[in-house]
C-alpha cells in the first residue's frame, strides 16, 4: 500500500509529491524529466505574471478611484469655504474698518 502512494522519483525532482503526474521517467535527472520540469517552469511563470499583472492593475484601479472621490471631496469641501465662509470674512473685515474708523473719531474727540 505504501509502495502505490510514494511519488515517484521524477515527481520528488519537479517538487510536486502532492500532484500525481504519469511520468515515463524513472531516474531523477532524466532527459524527459528535465524537460517537464522546464515545461512547468514555463507555465508557472507565465501563471505568475498573469496573477501579479492583474494584482497590479487591480490596486491601481482602486487607487486609481480612491483617489478620484478624495479630490473630489477636497473640491467640495473647497467650495463650501470659498462660496460660504468667504461672505463671512468679508463682513469681518468690514466690521474691524468700522472698528478702527470709530476708534480714530474717539481718540480725536
């Protein structure tokens, strides 16, 4: 029973004693080995940078948006200071020339 579960030689020298490969090859270090192992190799990198392309254009896109609604809070938090706060200022400012004309006509009286 033990004998039928081992992985094979071939399977120990590509690292996959988990995935039950049919392999011809018997002896580690064998032509046909080499060549699937370089075959795996070739589609796990191609799978790799498939995975991390589309991780990088997934964090992108959420910056991408995450950055687009910020600016467009900073604007409207913008506005709300320019367009209502502003009249406020301005009637400050009003208010301290007042302030500083009756101050003026005190003193001299």
């Amino acid at each position: 029973m033990w004998a039928r579960n081992r992985p094979s030689a071939c399977e120990l020298f590509l690292g996959a004693a988990w995935r039950r490969v049919d392999l011809k090859a018997a002896e580690v270090g064998s032509a046909d080995c080499a060549e699937e192992y370089r075959v795996k190799n070739e589609y796990i990198g191609l799978r790799l940078g498939i995975a991390f392309s589309l991780l990088i254009a997934i964090l992108v896109g959420v910056g991408w948006f995450l950055g687009l609604s910020r600016m467009g809070r900073i604007n409207a938090d913008l506005e709300e200071i320019v367009n209502k706060r502003w009249a406020k200022v301005q009637l400050a400012r009003e208010a301290m020339n007042y302030w500083s004309l009756n101050n003026r006509i005190t003193m001299e009286i």
